[in-house]
C-alpha cells in the first residue's frame, strides 16, 4: 500500500477501531502493520484512562461503604484530641492501627484532623476511628448543619460544568476525576467560605478561570 | 506471601475501585455495554459482602477477579451463567499463579495508562481535546470537530496525529502499550 493510500486506510482503521466498528482486512506490509497495532493498542489505553471509577460521591457502591464525605457532620478536632488522650493513644498510632485496617492514613493527617473540625473524613473512616480509640463515632462528630454557603457550594459541585472542570482539571494534573473533583471542591470551599456572599456562575467562572490559565501553561509544566 | 487479616471493606474498596472499574469496562467494552460496568462492581461488592472469601493473600487480585466475573455474568445474561460467579467464595480459588499474573498485568497496564496520560502534555490543546473527547470518552465525531470548528475527517486526521505524536513521546519510557 503507497504512503498516501496508508494515510486514509490508518485514519479508516483507527476511526473503526475507536466507533468499535467492522473492518475490512487491509493488505498491509510489516512496517504498516506494526503501526496499526500500536496505535490501536495506545487508543485502547487512552480509553480506559476516561473509564477508571467515577468520583466517589457519584459511585452507589461507595455511598452504600459509606466513602461519601457528609458536609453536615464533621470529624470534631477537639472531641478526636481528647478521645485519643482518655484512651492513651498517640496520633502515630491511630495512624499505623488505620494503616493495618486498610486505610492509607498517614500521621500528619491526624494531626490535621485535631487541629480543626473535618468534613471531608469519611463516614466509614470516621467509623474506623472510633473503632480503633473504643469510642462511639457519634461522639467524635459535630453537626454542621446546612448553611446558605454549603448549599451554594453543594450546588455549584453537582453540575455538570463542574464535573466537565473537574475531568480537564485531572488531565492537567495527571491525577484521578475523583481527586480532580476534591481538589476543586477545596478551591470552591476556600472561596465559599471566605465570607463572600455565594453566586453558582460566578464560582464557575472562577474555576474555569482557573483551569484555562493551567491549560495555557502546559504542556509538560508543573503546577504544584 | 504471607496472609493478612481482612481489612475494612470501605478502604479496600477506596483503594481498589479504580482497577474494579476499569476491568469491568474492558471486558465490558466488546459488546458495547461500558456503560454498565457501575452494575459488576455493585454486584460484584455485594457478593463479596455476602461471603467474604477466607485465607486472602492479595485483596486487588479477589477483588479484580471477582469483577471480572461479574461483567462477564452481564455479557452472559440470557445465556447459561458461569458457575463461579455463583460462589463468590471461590474468587480467591483461581490458580494462585494466574492470579498473580493477572494482577501483574493489570499493574502493568495501569502503569502504561498513566505514561499515556502523562504525555498528553505533549499535544496542543485541540489534538489533546481529540485524544480525550473522542478516543478516550468516545464522544461522537461530529460533536468534537463541531466543537473544534473542524469537519468529522478532520477529526480522524487529528486522532492519528495524536496517537502518533504520544507514541513518540512514550518511546524514551520504554512502555509498550
């Protein structure tokens, strides 16, 4: 096959392969046919790349394990201190007994749990925690009800311009949608929380602003 | 490998869920039924819940086979039902070596995965708007070159640039996809 027959029969064949359509057998030589099967190959990668699990609010199986953080009640810093006080435990070891549960839970992150009351711990971990100090969870938490800002926030996370950030957000930064999402939603808390008074298009904005400039600046540049 | 007492299932699965998933597409994906991978790994969750499996030596491998199971269960609905998928029990009963081969392959497919995303960097936007939206999510041809003021063939022309602009790139990291 001449090179610019190759051209279009490549761009037929990837078209195919990506639309999982029915393709005709090509007479290609080696070299024609070791592309093929590399590009085709890379295709599928990319693939599942956009396939791994959804963000952990929107997987049923996760809401069941109880992974979905609940903004109405928080992780109580002050409560967790004293807890972990009465039992003789230090934040090391609430750290390495989580470990051996399963849960990847470093040192520093207890420390940040005690220095200031926590919503974004999950009901399960917090479930854990209480399990491991011999509390009830319930006295480990705080309710927070609903605020006008959280609402906004809550709101301003559920569309699907947000979650349309969040996945150019986790390619810019090679992470996961869930992590994305996470890193977003604490941009959007610090802002909501700020004291300015909430607006959902301007919050968009703002986190568009955000992404886009990222965007501009790459390729192959850090951002941390 | 020596064995390790059961974990809490929430971390378990916040650790595995990602592979979960993406196994659950793959074997999925033939048949066009992706979309229903969210059903293999709730089912797949429920059995597992339902008899947890006993002297577990590596937790990614039971959970990665026990998905695998339950999507294939999906492509087979209708048809006879594999007799595993029955006994969640046995999900750890696979040939250890084949267990660790699969784990070992889905180690390495993940790895290659993250070179790929990682070389998306090398694209200018509009080919990396392609690779995403219209190999990696599919999206409909003509909505991607509608977006990118393009003709659909454009598009096509675009993805291969693309691919082999990234296989370039991942060439140095000696990763094969």
């Amino acid at each position: 096959m001449n090179e610019d027959r190759w051209e279009a029969a490549l761009e037929e064949l990837l078209d195919a392969h990506i639309r999982a359509l029915p393709t005709a057998p090509l007479n290609l030589d080696n070299s024609q046919q070791t592309e093929a099967e590399a590009l085709t190959a890379l295709a599928d990668l990319l693939w599942e790349e956009a396939h791994g699990a959804p963000p952990v609010k929107d997987d049923p199986v996760a809401a069941m394990l109880g992974l979905v953080p609940d903004s109405s009640r928080a992780l109580d810093g002050k409560a967790l201190r004293n807890a972990l006080r009465a039992a003789g435990m230090n934040v090391s070891e609430l750290a390495r007994k989580l470990s051996d549960r399963g849960w990847e839970v470093a040192t520093r992150d207890v420390f940040s749990w005690q220095a200031r009351d926590s919503t974004t711990v999950p009901p399960a971990l917090i479930q854990a925690i209480a399990d491991v100090i011999g509390r009830d969870p319930d006295r480990l938490t705080i309710d927070r009800g609903q605020s006008q800002s959280q609402r906004a926030f809550e709101a301003v996370a559920a569309t699907a311009r947000f979650r349309e950030l969040a996945e150019r957000w986790a390619r810019l930064r090679r992470t996961s949608a869930d992590l994305a999402a996470a890193a977003l939603e604490a941009r959007l808390a610090a802002s909501v929380f700020r004291g300015t008074r909430p607006d959902t298009d301007q919050m968009l904005a703002s986190l568009e602003a955000l992404v886009t400039a990222l965007e501009q600046r790459e390729p192959g540049e850090s951002h941390d | 490998m020596s064995e390790v007492p059961p974990p809490d299932w929430a971390a378990l699965y916040q650790k595995h869920r990602d592979a979960m998933y993406r196994v659950a597409a793959r074997v999925l994906r033939e048949a066009g039924r992706a979309a229903e991978a969210e059903d293999a790994v709730m089912a797949a969750m429920e059995s597992l819940l339902k008899s947890p499996p006993s002297g577990v030596t590596c937790w990614e491998a039971v959970m990665v086979n026990a998905v695998r199971w339950r999507a294939l269960d999906i492509l087979n609905s209708g048809a006879a039902r594999h007799s595993v998928s029955e006994d969640p029990a046995s999900y750890d009963q696979q040939d250890p070596m084949d267990l660790a081969s699969d784990v070992a392959e889905l180690v390495d497919r993940r790895r290659a995965a993250g070179v790929v995303r990682d070389k998306l960097a090398v694209l200018d936007e509009r080919h990396r708007h392609v690779a995403w939206e219209y190999i990696a999510r599919e999206r409909p041809r003509p909505e991607v070159a509608a977006e990118l003021g393009v003709t659909p063939p454009r598009v096509s022309q675009m993805a291969k640039e693309a691919l082999r602009q990234l296989h370039k790139a991942m060439e140095p990291e000696g990763v094969r996809p």
